[in-house]
C-alpha cells in the first residue's frame, strides 16, 4: 500500500521499541514511507522469527509489507535496545502498558526503555510515545532521561498516539483521519510532521498532555458509543424494537454518526477496557470522578451475561447439551482474543456443564493457549464446529460465516438454534431457513 501524497520527506533514522501490533505497523509503515527503521523487541525468539520473515501475529497486509521493506534494506530487526538507539534520531516508544488490578496502567516497560535511551543518548535524539499511556507520562520519561543520562546531550519528547485498529492497522496508518503530535519543542514538531510528510492527512500539533488525553478520550468515546447502542438494544428487547433500526436511523444524523453503533456482546481486545479503565483511573488521581466510564464498563459487562442468559433461557438446562462456538477474536480480522467477549461466555458454558466445541478463522492457537486441553473442543471448520449442536452462538463477526451454507449448517445440528452475538444475519431469512434465532435487541 502506498502512502497518498508524494512531498518527498528527508529519510529519517527511526527506532520502534516493541514489535507488537502498533510497533511492528508502524515500523513496516515508517519503512514503506522511505526511513530506515530497526524494529527492537525485547523477546530474543519475537526477533528471530522475525528475521526469518515469520510474523508473531495475524494483521491483514502486514506480512508482505514486512518482507518487501526487509528486502529493500528499509527495516531491520533487533533484540539490542543500546544499538539500535545508539543509531537512531527518532525513537518510538510501542512498548505494552498493560493494566495493573487498580485499572493504573503498567509503565515499568516504559520507564525502563527511558532509562536505556538516556544510558545510550550520543546524539540529539526526539523520544516518541506511541502506546496508550496517561496524561503526563510524557513529563515522567523526560525527568527520568535528566536524571540518567550522561553529559548534557539535548533531547525532546513527544507524543504521538496511534489509531490503528487491529485487523486494520496497515490501512488506518496509511490513511489517518488525523496525526496527533504533542510536542513543546519546534524542532521535534518539524522533524515528526516530515516523517508523516508522505501522508494526506490532517496534522495536530499540541502539547504532549493534551496529546496523551487525545488518545484515552477518543478510545472511551467511541467504547462509550458502544455501550450506549447496547444499553439502547436492552430497551429494545423489552419495548420490541429493533436496535440495528435504530442505530442505522440514529447514525444517519451527521452529529452522531454511523460508526460503532453495532450492539451486540460488547467491546473487547486490548485497547478499550484497559484504556477505559486507565483514563477514569488517571482522571480520579487528578481529581474528578469520570463516573461515566465506569458505566460504560458495567453496560459492557453485561452484555456477555445477557447473551448467555438468552441461550440459557431457550436451552432450559446447559448440563451436557452441546453448545457451538464461532468466532473467538475480539472482532474479525484478528487472532487477537485478548479480553474478547468470546472468553467469558465459553467459560459461563463450560462451567454450567456444557459441551463446547468452538471454531475460528484465525484464533484457534490463541484460544488452545488459553482455556488449554480438554475444557473446549475444538473444530477444523464452522460445520464440524455444529455437528449434533443443540446451539450455534456466532460471537465474533467474520466474513467468512456470513457465506455459509445454513441449510448445511441446520441439517448437521441437533436443534436449530442461532444465537446471533453481533447481529450479522437477518431475522426473517433465518427464521424462513427454519432456524429459531436469537439476537440483541429485537
Ligand atoms: C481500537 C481503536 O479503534 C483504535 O483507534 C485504537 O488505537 C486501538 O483500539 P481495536 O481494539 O483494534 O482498535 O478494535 P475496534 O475496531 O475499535 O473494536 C473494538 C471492539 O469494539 C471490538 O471488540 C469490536 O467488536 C467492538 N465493537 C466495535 C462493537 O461491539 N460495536 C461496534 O459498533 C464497533
């Protein structure tokens, strides 16, 4: 994919800590704009694999934009963070900022990259945040520079928050509605605008708190959309209306907005609840109870025992009968099954003694690695996965189920009920197909 604007940008010697979804886009990114990027990990075996070309993870694009950038001599990878700062002028932060029992995000990964990056500053160097961290972090990375570098080599941080959504990410980094850059320095400002020089994109300059907050705000925002939709689509099922109506009249309002208006199971994955959580802890220690936020996690929360509830009700007892699982990522286009719904509504049926066998696309490692052996069972494709099944829940909204052959699918199950999680078919053609069907609201 190339980048939409052709001002040619000076070639920039760029740094990104931490090959995990945003590190390892945006360094194949940076690379397909013309820099030349390392790419560090701390995980000896992340950056062997990876220069062996073996991606750690599934991400639409990612791989082929990875070996044409390897093959051109654009991207390397490495597991020294000394070197590959000693060689660099711009250094993107992507480390994990995982949440802590508290909801406070994790920075132990973050500060201690700062303090290799001051042990290693030989040069003038621009510090760039790129994960998700609270408001001031920026002013904790430039104290701890101060306090181990050595001599008095200048340096300048800046926040830069990423927008990539997984499965997406390689379009949304191409084709931005914005790029934030917090900065208190004109000269990082310059060099990070040319860095981005190859993109059409709106570009905002402000101070890195206001940069930092852009970030957890947009995040709540939109999982604050999500969780007004499914508090809506609860009214729904008890007034008896339909939610996907709504929302699709709702949306059509310029104000409002088409976009994350799907109710369904709820948000997952790994950046809304912890940012979620992160923002309304950051918000109280500063002084102000966010209460909201936590709303938007109780309506979230919810919404998986609401759905289970739902079978639950149709199905009377779950001991022993056989329960279908498709879909397990967060959302479709990932492997990705960090704090998907999926996981607690498997567990709520595996608990109250069903038989579960499960089938994604992409997940299946993922979801061996974390409920194991013998708990789930786990099926080659969406047919085995129905076989004898007296339930069939779709909870995660690949494309690949939208073409399924459902007569099929009615003619190998043992009862033909659809439990439809994210709302992806239509009531009436299900129902003329013979199934009986559950969805969200209405
Ligand atoms: C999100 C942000 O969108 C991205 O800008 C940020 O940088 C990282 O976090 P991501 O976590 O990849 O991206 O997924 P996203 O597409 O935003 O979806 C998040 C969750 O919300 C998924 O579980 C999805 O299924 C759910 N969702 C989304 C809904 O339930 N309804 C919707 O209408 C939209």
């Amino acid at each position: 994919m190339a980048a939409t604007k052709k001002t040619r940008s000076k070639k920039h010697k760029i740094c990104v800590v931490g090959a995990g979804h945003v590190g390892l886009v945006a360094a194949a990114c940076f690379a397909e704009l013309g820099h030349k990027v390392i790419c560090e990990d701390a995980s000896k075996q992340r950056i062997t694999d990876l220069k062996k070309l073996k991606m750690p993870f599934f991400e639409p694009e990612l791989e082929a934009l990875v070996k044409k950038n390897v093959k051109k001599g654009h991207l390397t990878f490495s597991y020294s963070l000394d070197n590959a700062v000693k060689k660099s002028d711009v250094i993107f932060l992507a480390v994990g900022t995982p949440p802590l029992a508290d909801g406070s995000a994790d920075l132990t990964s973050v500060e201690n990259v700062a303090r290799t990056i001051a042990f290693n500053l030989n040069s003038y160097k621009i510090i760039v945040e790129k994960s998700t961290v609270p408001v001031q972090t920026g002013q904790k990375i430039k104290e701890t520079i101060n306090r181990y570098r050595h001599g008095s080599v200048e340096f300048d941080i800046a926040s830069n928050p990423e927008f990539l959504r997984e499965g997406k990410a390689v379009y949304d980094f191409f084709y931005p509605d914005r790029i934030v850059i917090g900065t208190e320095s004109k000269r990082a400002a310059i060099i990070l605008k040319d860095i981005y020089a190859g993109l059409k994109a709106p570009i905002i300059v402000t101070n890195i708190n206001t940069a930092e907050l852009i970030k957890h705000a947009s995040n709540s925002f939109l999982a604050a959309k999500i969780s007004f939709i499914n508090a809506v689509s609860r009214v729904c099922d008890l007034a008896g209306a339909d939610v996907d109506m709504v929302a699709s009249a709702m949306g059509m309002d310029k104000r409002i907005g088409k976009s994350f208006l799907n109710a369904g199971i709820g948000y997952g994955g790994f950046c809304f609840p912890k940012d979620l959580e992160a923002f309304h802890y950051i918000a109280s220690k500063l002084g102000y109870d966010f209460g909201l936020l936590k709303e938007v996690k109780r309506i979230n929360d919810e919404q998986q025992l609401y759905f289970v509830e739902k079978v639950k009700e149709r199905l009377w007892v779950l001991k022993d009968k056989h329960i279908a699982i498709l879909g397990l990522a967060f959302k479709a286009d990932t492997d990705d099954m960090r704090f998907a719904p999926s996981e607690g509504i498997v567990r709520y049926f595996l608990e109250q003694g069903a038989i579960v066998t499960a089938y994604d696309p992409q997940a299946m490692n993922e979801a061996k690695q974390l409920f194991g052996k013998g708990t789930l069972r786990y099926a080659k494709n969406a047919y085995e996965a129905v076989k004898d099944a007296e339930c069939a829940c779709f909870l995660t909204e690949w494309d690949e189920f939208r073409g399924l052959d459902f007569k099929k699918i009615k003619k190998r199950m043992r009862f033909p009920l659809v439990a439809d999680g994210r709302n992806m078919f239509n009531r009436d053609q299900m129902q003329r197909l013979g199934f009986e069907y559950l969805r969200i609201g209405g």
